[in-house]
C-alpha cells in the first residue's frame, strides 16, 4: 500500500466513525426526547442497550 492509497484509507476510516458518532448522538437525542425527564444514566443506559443489542448489519433502528 503505497502513501496516497493508505492516506486515503485513513480518510475512509475516519469518516465512518464520525458517522457512527453522529449515529450515537442522534440516537442519544431521539432517547431524551422520547423521555425529557429521565436522568443521564438511564439515557445512557439505554444507548448502550441499544449500540449492543443492534445488528451488525443494521441500517437504522
């Protein structure tokens, strides 16, 4: 793999975990909606159930 092409998979990388980071907040702020008065544990409780309990081939729950 020369420089140019293991550059590139970096970038490629890079930008699928800013979209699996994105994906998180997003799912983290569809939980709070869902429940404004539940405490921060719980939210984040509920986001790691969610990030274990999905599909490895999952598009969107």
């Amino acid at each position: 793999m020369d420089t140019a092409e293991a550059l590139r998979a970096a970038a490629r990388l890079r930008t699928a975990l800013d979209m699996h980071d994105f994906g998180v907040a997003m799912e983290r702020q569809r939980l709070r909606r869902l429940d404004p008065a539940a405490p921060e544990e719980e939210i984040e409780g509920r986001l790691l159930r969610w990030l274990r309990d999905l599909p490895p081939d999952a598009d969107s729950p």
